[in-house]
C-alpha cells in the first residue's frame, strides 16, 4: 500500500471528491472504488504522465472540467537513481528523475495555480523528502530534485503571499514500494504509510507550511547544519561502494535500517514509477 493511495483514502474519509492521477492506470480504477467506499461521492480517474507538459494541462482540464473547480493539488510522483554517479554510462539517461520528481510539480502547479486562486483558499502539496538536506551518495540526481523542489515551492509561496497555501513534505523513511523490500529488508523499521498520509492530509487541510515525517528527523536537519562534517563522515561509513564499484555494503545498509539514519525514501505511487 503505497502513501499516495493512503493520501486518497485520507481525503476520502474527509468526502472529499478525488481526481486521481498516473502514467498506468489500472491499479488506480481499484483505489478509486475504495475511496468511493470510504466516504468520496466522486472519483474521476485520468491517465497522465506529469512528466509531460501538455499532459498537466490536460489532466488540470479534465478535473476541473469534471468537477467544477480545483482546492487542492497533491504533488506527490517520484522516482530515483541508485547508483553511483562516476558509474553512470550516460547521464542523459536520469533526466527523468528531474523531469518527474522537479519538473512533474512544477508543471501541475502552473496549470493549476489559476484554479487554486479561483477556488479561495486553494492547497497545494509538494513532497521534496528528507533528501533535500540529507543528501545520500548513491542517489546524486534525486537529492538534487528534492533540494530543487524545496527551494522552487519555498520561493513560490514568497511570491503567492497568501493566495495559495503551499505545503512542503520532507519525510524520512516511509513504507512504499521503493522501501518495502527493495532497499530495505524486512528487518529494518520504517514509519508506517497510513500515519504519513494522516499527517500529509492534516497539514495540508490546516494549512501548514512544513511537515517533517517522522518528526525527529527535524533532529538530522540540525545535525546536519551544526555539523556537517560528521554528517559526512557517517554517510561515507554507512553507504561505501562494494569491491565491483557498485552498490552498498550490507553492514552499512542494515545500520541504516536500525537507526533510521539520513537516507530518505520518496513517497510516490508505483503506478508512476513503472515503465
């Protein structure tokens, strides 16, 4: 169960109606009866790859459209790199990971930024993760997404002032596809999808400018600012190439998993993910 499918269970308990979005839809026709289920008197589901320009405009359109007027926008896809950026044969080839993770936001927001304003009191979400200030070698272009999504949408709610309200997600560990058996095992603890997208829609609907999840992650951020040093001493011991240039050393992975430590996890539906 990804947070992104819980963000949609959240606002469903709240009946609110959903327009959902992603590059494959199939799985998302059952989120949507469940949602419909859970309180939401209307589900409209569309095909979109945020990615692509014209295809936020156009999935915009349909929900507007569909619904009469838009509150609040969820910018919440993303993908990453693993690997090592020296290893990378073509570095061409992790330009979707700006194009989703940095561009996809930016791209929904300016074609829902009329609507918001229209609505009166519209939201919008953006999730930029923990990686933002905790940059973890391995994942170079994704940190670089994330800390471009923090500072986009923090310069954006400057411009806005009070006309959209602008939530900023930098969430540590979170239970979804990426971290649910991919790069953690089952050994390891990472904070549970459902409380993330309790705290995701919360904040949003309270209008918060920052949510951090799980909260002592905010504890890294110091560490981070008053001693960074250490910080990078601590990533180099816990993510260290293996002999064949590539990957992680299991000791230092399983370390991660136990102290929660400065890796973070992006929350974003597979459905987004998948080629």
């Amino acid at each position: 169960m990804t947070v992104s499918q819980q963000i949609a269970y959240q606002y469903a308990k709240k009946v609110a109606r959903l327009a959902l979005v992603a590059r494959m839809v199939g799985s998302l026709h059952d989120v949507a009866a469940r949602a419909r289920d859970g309180g939401s008197p209307d589900v409209l589901v569309v095909a979109g790859d945020v990615a692509k320009p014209e295809d936020c405009r156009r999935f915009v359109q349909a929900t507007v459209e569909h619904f009469g007027r838009l509150d609040h926008l969820v910018n919440n896809a993303g993908v990453a790199n693993v690997c090592w950026f020296e290893d990378v044969p073509d570095v061409a080839a992790l330009k979707r990971v700006l194009a989703v993770n940095f561009w996809g936001a930016v791209h929904a927001t300016h074609c829902a930024l009329p609507h918001l304003k229209k609505s009166g009191g519209g939201k919008v979400f953006v999730n930029s993760s923990a990686a933002a200030a905790l940059a973890m070698p391995g994942m170079s272009l994704y940190n670089a997404s994330e800390a471009a999504v923090l500072n986009f949408f923090e310069t954006l709610r400057v411009e806005l002032r009070d006309e959209v309200g602008i939530t900023i997600a930098t969430s540590g560990w979170i239970v979804s596809e990426m971290t649910g058996g991919k790069q953690l095992s089952k050994e390891g603890t990472v904070e549970v999808a459902v409380r993330c997208a309790e705290a995701t829609v919360d904040a949003i609907c309270r209008g918060r400018r920052h949510l951090t999840v799980p909260l002592w992650y905010r504890a890294l951020f110091l560490w981070r600012a008053l001693a960074p040093e250490v910080v990078e001493f601590s990533q180099r011991l816990l993510c260290r190439r293996t002999a064949g240039g590539r990957g992680h050393q299991a000791k230092g992975k399983r370390l991660q998993e136990v102290t929660g430590a400065v890796q973070p996890a992006p929350l974003h539906s597979s459905d987004i993910k998948r080629e």
